[in-house]
C-alpha cells in the first residue's frame, strides 16, 4: 500500500473495525459509516443557507463580530450577508452629526466566520456591497469550510483531493475483483456465503519532484445490519504535493488541467464535483484536521459513486489501466502548454468543460482551433514565406516605382498585400493528413458536404467546402440546418480530440480510438 493513503481504502474501507472486539463500538461504527445515501464521498456541508459569525480585521484592534448568513451553492459562487450595528459603514462626521453614502464597497483577501455548528469559513477574495447602515452582502470568489482554521495565517496548500465526471470511466480498472453468491440444487432459501475480493491493483499511483498523484476509490459499506449489506466506492483522484502550493496554483496547475483532460478522453464536458484541499502545516500536525471543503462556480457538490451500467456504455479515447497512460505525465503537460500559450489549448482546450454550444458556433470555434493549430505548428515556414514575400513586395515596388504616376504607386503601395495570402483549403487539408485516421472521406460522405459541391462557388474538395461555410456562417450571409451542420461538427470535434491528444504526447492507438466513427 502506498505511503500516505487514506484510511478509507478501496481495498478495506473501513480497516478500523479489523481488531474491533467491542459489539457496541463496532455497532456505533457502522452506523456512522453507513448512514446517509449510498454514495461513499461527501461534502462536509450540503448547498444551502447556514447562520454565520463573521469576524471582521480592524486596523490591528481585536476583530468585529458581525451577525451574519451564508448560502453555499452548487455550481455558483457563495453568497454571504451581515446584519446589525456592527456592519462596516464609514460615516462622516460634520456639524449637522454623522451621514453616509451607499451603496459602499470594501475589499478583503480573506474574512473569516464561525458557523453555528462549530465549523470554520473562510472566504477568499471579497467584494463587500453595504446597501444600508445595518445590511451588507459579501461576494466572495471561494468558500473553504473546515474545523480549526479560522485564525490560521498562513494559507497554503500541499493536499488535493478531487472528482470529476467519468473518472472511474478514464481510470479503466473496478475496486473490485470478483463477486461470488451461493448456487446449487440442493441449497435452502438464502442458504450459502456471499463474497467480494478487492482489486489492489485499482489503486494507481504516478509521482515525481513535484507530487504524488493518485486514482483510486473511497468505499463504503454496511455493516452489522443483518437485514441490508451493500459496497459502494467513489472515484476520487488525489494529489500529494511535494510544496505548498496558493489556492490559485491548486486550481490552475492540477484541478483544471485534470479536469480538462478527464473532458478530452471522454468526449464530453464533464463535471467537477467535489474538491477538498489540505491545508499545509508542521510536521507532526494532524493533516485531516486541516482538510477544507471548497466551494464555488464550477464545483457542482455532486460527488458520485461508481456504477457499471455508466462505464459499460462509455467510450472514451483511452483507459489509463488498460492502455498504460500515465495521467500524471498528461496533466503536467497540459499546464505545460498552457504555460507556452498555445493557441489551442485557448481555443478548444478551454472549450472543452463549457456546456454544449449551438452547432454554428462549435463550427466556427472548431475552424478558428484548426488555424491556430496549424500557424503554431508551421511557424517557422510562416516567418520564412513571410519574409519573402516582403523581400519580392519591395523589389517590386522598387522596379515600378519611376514608371507609374504618383496615385499609382500610393495605391500599388497602400493595396499591394504585405503579407502572404494564406489558404484556409490548405491548412484543414494538412490538419486531417497529420492523423492516423485522415477525415476527409467520412466529411464528404455528409449531407452538408454534399450539397456545398453542387454550390455555384463550386469547391473543389472537403477543405474548400469547409472553408466556404465558415465564411457564410461567420459574416451571416447564407444559414444552414442546424442538424446538417452538427453532422460536421461531430467529425471535426473528433479531429480537434485528436490533435489535442498528440499534443499531449499519446500514441496513435489513442488517437485511432476517437476518430473511429461511432454509431
């Protein structure tokens, strides 16, 4: 087992009850743990409105509790609300006594509150509105709800603990490794052992100078119920930083680009639904103790159990068990490319968790994506033809210049291209052709394509039909059914999953698996 992991193993959920010899601790235990739904991971606090104490710095004087709520919501940013004469409202004091203006606004990096159930809140980035000398909302970017660390100073992370949707699809291995029930002729009703075997081998594990990176599942279960037993496990990926990290570099460098790559093997936007972050201390300090619940916008508070029926109908471009992946390498590598600015991780890489948008504005981005990725990965041969052309630009503007009147050489100056011409034709044409599985024959085979090539403009292939509905659709001159240009999109977001995966440094076996055309 490797270091660090969490009592709650896939393999033993529960290893406290191993030498457990007390019926009544043992009975009290598995009531805790079996309580509630059949989902094994859970937030420490639902989404809904709770009662607040909020604590407010004051210029170095002793802190201002202010009567407050807080509403935590799933997928939307928390809200927070105080109330009484302690709200912060600056007054001016005049000869006529004191006044104030409103709506005013403050600003705190981090605010502090105590819920009526023992817990700690801190919210991080607030924007505070005062509307009136006893009411002010708070707008925070986050919520990180946990016990004991409200007057913590310093807020940095080495611990992450984070779902996303079709995790347990990507990870291609079950927590469990068989299933066993009695049979038999000659057996009575409900005679006989029932019996699971755990799967180690569920547990995945990557690690390198910067974190330890694991998938593997939390698992619950009944017991001491004589009338009911169930498993049930949840996903969960975890990181061990090998640093303390802020906030934002936990969100940006692991929980996003973990996200965004759970998304791309999928071929779905999927959901982020839990995320737990250890907050960093000193050696010997009780880590769970330390543990914080995040919550904001993107974060759906879903967290899910696995079931089979989900992961038998999924298709995804790899699975990382299976087909020998190492996640960890892909997730580095996309924040690596990010970090090079590529312009298409900025176009479909960030595309990638947003909701499903209408079919034309998919083409159009699809198209952009396209472009983007074939000027960056012909950069150098770009620089070169446009360095010619300016070199033969000049020359020619040079040999014409004594034998023209004055307006003609201003206008052959100012209309003369200063760049290279660039076909948008060629470009797709180079973009399918780079694949293992080339597009162009099932693009063809489409009833959009199809009817572009009985198009008075006449093109001449796939690229230039492709090129004439982006034109179309982006300047608004010609619709298309909405149906037929899905059609398309279907095909040319495989190919933009493709390329985004080669990028990502997977082998064309990968690549295959997401250009195959699904029925």
């Amino acid at each position: 087992m490797p270091s660090g992991r969490n009592a709650r193993s896939p393999i033993c959920p529960f290893p406290k009850l191993a030498g457990c010899t007390d019926e009544a601790k043992r009975a009290t235990y598995a009531i805790r743990m079996a309580s509630g739904n059949d989902i094994p991971l859970k937030v420490k606090l639902d989404p809904g409105e709770y009662r607040v104490t909020w604590y407010l710095p004051d210029d170095g004087r002793p802190e201002v509790a202010v009567t407050g709520d807080l509403e935590l919501r799933g997928n939307g940013y928390p809200l927070g609300r105080m109330y009484g004469s302690e709200v912060p409202v600056e007054w001016k004091v005049g000869d006529g006594g004191s006044s104030a203006g409103f709506p005013q606004r403050k600003f705190y990096e981090r605010l502090r509150g105590k819920l009526v159930s023992g817990l700690d809140v801190i919210l991080l980035s607030v924007e505070v509105e005062i509307w009136t000398h006893d009411q002010a909302i708070l707008i925070p970017r986050a919520a990180l709800v946990g016990m004991g660390i409200g007057k913590l100073e310093d807020l940095v992370f080495d611990w992450i603990k984070v779902q996303v949707t079709a995790q347990d699809v990507v990870a291609g291995v079950a927590p469990l490794k068989s299933i066993t029930f009695p049979s038999g002729a000659n057996l009575r009703h409900l005679e006989g052992t029932w019996t699971v075997e755990g799967n180690p081998d569920s547990s995945q594990e990557w690690d390198d100078e910067t974190a330890k990176f694991r998938l593997e599942y939390d698992g619950s279960a009944t017991i001491g119920d004589p009338y009911r037993h169930r498993m049930a496990f949840s996903p969960v990926a975890v990181v061990e930083l090998a640093s303390p990290a802020t906030f934002d570099e936990c969100i940006r460098d692991w929980v996003t680009p973990l996200h965004r790559v759970i998304s791309l093997a999928s071929g779905h936007s999927e959901r982020l639904t839990y995320l737990l972050l250890g907050i960093a201390g000193q050696e010997g300090d009780d880590k769970r103790a330390r543990r914080v619940q995040v919550y904001g916008n993107g974060i759906y508070q879903e967290p899910y159990a696995s079931r089979y029926e989900d992961i038998a109908r999924a298709d995804p471009a790899f699975r990382v068990k299976i087909d020998g992946i190492p996640l960890l390498s892909l997730v580095q590598e996309w924040r690596n490319l990010e970090l090079q600015q590529h312009p298409f991780m900025e176009t479909f890489g960030s595309a990638l968790i947003v909701p499903d948008l209408h079919p034309r504005s998919r083409y159009l981005l699809l198209i952009q994506a396209f472009e983007g990725l074939h000027g960056y990965q012909n950069s150098a041969e770009e620089e070169l033809r446009r360095e010619h052309h300016a070199q033969k630009r000049a020359l020619v503007l040079g040999a014409i210049r004594l034998s023209l009147y004055k307006e003609g050489r201003r206008f052959l100056d100012k209309y003369l291209m200063k760049t290279p011409p660039g076909s948008l034709d060629a470009r797709l044409r180079q973009i399918f052709a780079d694949l293992p599985n080339n597009p162009t024959d099932e693009l063809k085979a489409l009833p959009l394509i199809q009817a572009m090539f009985g198009d008075a403009r006449r093109p001449t292939d796939v690229g230039h039909a492709l090129r004439l509905i982006r034109n179309d659709l982006s300047h608004g001159s010609k619709n298309y059914d909405a149906r037929e240009v899905n059609e398309v999109v279907i095909v040319l977001h495989r190919v933009a999953r493709a390329h985004l995966l080669r990028l990502l440094g997977c082998d064309d076996a990968a690549l295959r698996a997401v250009l195959q055309p699904r029925d």
